[in-house]
C-alpha cells in the first residue's frame, strides 16, 4: 500500500506499507524531514527504513499485552502489527498517522481527539465477543504496556481504562495513590481514580494530549545523539533534552526520581515518561506530567518481601533506587512534611470495598510502613 506519513494535515514523506506484515518496505521521497519523527534518520540526515519500521512497529500492541491473543482470534488476525494500517496508525498520543494513496482523507475527519471512534477493537481486547460489522477506526490498535487496556470516551473527553494482574490486582489502586502523593508533593502529573467492569478494578484517566501536542517518549529523545561510554545513562538523557531545547529538565528528574524511589516503581523505563511538543509549531512545551505508577508498592510481591525492600527493580538510569536516588541534585525540590496524613491516605484507597477482595489489612500495612520508611529515608536527604 503506497502511501503518505502524515503530520497532522502535512505530508512528511511518502512510503510503502505491506499490509499483510504492517511493515513499511520502501521510502519513495521525504517532503518535510523537520515533520518526520523523532530520531528516524541516519548521520547524514537521511530518513532511515530501519529506524522508521522501529518507530511505526512499537506503535503496535505489544505481544505480551494480557489477553492478546484471545482478542487477535475474535478479529481473526494473526499479529498486532497488521492493526496499524487498518486504523491508518492513528493515535490518541500524537499526530501521525498514514494517508492512503489517493484515498482523499483529511486529519480533521480522521482524527481521534475530535472524532468517535470505534468499541469493537476495545471490546475484543476484554475478551467481548466479535461484532458482525467490525470496525479497525480505534486507538486501541495504537495502545503499548502490557496490561489490558482500552480508550474511551466520556463525556465527550477520551479516557484510558487500564486493568491490573493477579493475585492482587493492585495497580489501579496504586495509579491512585501516586495521584495523590503527587497532589500533595505539588509534582505535575495525570490524575486517576477506580472503576469496575465486570466486577474487576481499572485505573481511569484522562488523555493529556490535546489535538496540537503530542507525547514524545523519552525512548525517541535518547536516540537523537548516540551516547558515549563515559556519560551515564541520566546525563545523556539530560544532554539530549537540552539539545533538543526541552525546558526545565532537571528539575523534572529530580521529582520523578524522588517519586519512584517513594513508592517503590518498578517499571519507568524510557516510553514511562517523555517530553511534550506542539505538533504544529514543534516548539517544546516541556516534560509530560507523570503517568503510569501502577507497578510500584510491591504490587506483585507477598508481604515478607514488601517489607525486606530488598527486591525492588529499578529503572531507568539505575539498578537500584538506592543508587538512582544519588543522581538527585536537589532534595530540597519538595516538601514532604505535605505527607503527614500518607498512612491514612493509602490506608483508605486499599481498603475500599473494590480493592477489599484481593488486598487485606496486613498487606495494607505492610505497604504503608515500607513508603514511611522511604519517605524517611528521603527527609534525610534534605538540608
């Protein structure tokens, strides 16, 4: 399929798209290289077809999404990756996406942030039974992380419902508490509450990305200049961000870091947080509020090894939080005596009557003594 990367309404290079694989085979011609995405070209500044496969491909379901391939039999699909085409690779994350040859589309009517979508790809991913008219036109096709997940909207504003994994389910829960540790830390980031389909918990947040911006994922930034053995890994994302013109970085880092060492997050790696860009003028705005804290608070571990702290996987600069928290350069950025009432803060979302049926009161506060103790730990640090 021939076809144009779009950028918005701008054409930004045309290309070959092969259905059946979802792989782009060919690059006729660039019309707009400062349109293309970030980091898909090569030394000399030409658009590179690798780079831009692992680009357009990580747009797709990854393989290990719980459920995936229960939902690809009801579509009658045999890889994600054939999905991105189907939905012209549109996103509720940015705003790129593929024109079909003379199909005459415009990104006013195609877009997702202004337009309805489709259920069907949603409701196949939680395991809901194939309609006789199916529809591809769906952000879900575009959705990375391996939890189930789905878009929808409410309220004419798009929303994000995420579930969380066995025995505890806890994640939601803890989107929540993060929220509201943030809320009180005065830290950017994307708020969330609790609902249930079908009896089960998922976190619920609101998409903040506007029809102008997009999200850039940290994943993209580090690849605009190749790193060198002697920088760490923090210094060259900071190096990265400030060759790009991206503000206040630092000071971000700082926060985030402080955060997770806080609830002990075990999954912010490079597409966990990123920058935010106006895709029209392409001006930085800055770094995107903090998303997606679920994995933390010994979300999957039993109540010894929430209280040995010992376990903890850490990312992205760091083996250990321990280690991550020394790339702190002020700790004075918070104030966390704001923090005072956290027991009873996280106290009241885990013993919700939803959360009730898989975490009990010993869990509870065995995950309240651990964050205390951190808390501590970080108070120390402060002059």
């Amino acid at each position: 399929m021939k076809c144009e990367l779009m950028h918005r309404q701008i054409s930004a290079a045309e290309i070959e798209i092969d259905s059946d694989s979802g792989f782009i085979t060919k690059i006729y011609s660039v019309s707009a290289p400062e349109h293309l995405p970030l980091a898909v070209t090569d030394k000399g500044g030409k658009l590179d077809r690798s780079a831009l496969n692992r680009w357009w491909l990580e747009r797709s379901i990854p393989a290990t999404r719980s459920g995936l391939r229960d939902a690809l039999n009801l579509m009658d699909i045999d890889d994600s990756k054939q999905l991105l085409a189907r939905c012209y690779g549109l996103s509720l994350s940015d705003q790129y996406w593929v024109k079909p040859e003379s199909s005459g589309l415009s990104w006013k009517t195609i877009n997702f942030f202004e337009n309805p979508f489709s259920e069907d790809i949603g409701d196949a991913l939680f395991g809901k039974k194939k309609h006789d008219v199916f529809s591809y036109n769906s952000p879900d096709s575009t959705s990375d992380g391996n939890l189930k997940k789905r878009w929808k909207i409410i309220n004419g504003k798009r929303f994000l419902l995420k579930g969380g994994t066995d025995p505890f389910r806890q994640q939601p829960f803890n989107e929540v508490v993060a929220s509201e540790i943030m809320d009180r830390l005065e830290i950017p980031h994307v708020p969330y509450t609790v609902t249930q389909i079908d009896g089960q918990p998922y976190s619920l947040c609101e998409d903040f990305i506007a029809p102008e911006t997009e999200l850039v994922p940290a994943a993209r930034i580090i690849q605009v200049k190749k790193k060198r053995n002697e920088v760490s890994a923090w210094q060259h994302f900071v190096d990265c961000c400030e060759m790009l013109g991206i503000p206040n970085v630092v000071s971000f880092l700082d926060q985030m870091v402080m955060l997770d060492f806080i609830i002990a997050n075990e999954d912010r790696h490079y597409n966990n947080f990123g920058a935010v860009r106006n895709a029209i003028t392409l001006e930085w705005i800055g770094m995107a509020p903090i998303f997606d804290c679920g994995s933390s608070l010994g979300y999957n571990k039993v109540e010894r090894r929430i209280a040995a702290g010992t376990d903890i996987i850490c990312k992205p600069f760091k083996q250990s939080h321990e280690e991550q928290l020394e790339l702190v350069t002020d700790f004075n950025r918070l104030n966390f005596d704001r923090l005072s009432d956290v027991r009873e803060m996280i106290s009241g979302i885990l013993s919700t009557e939803l959360a009730a049926e898989t975490i009990d009161e010993k869990r509870i506060k065995t995950i309240v003594d651990a964050v205390e103790k951190r808390i501590e730990i970080v108070k120390m640090r402060q002059r």
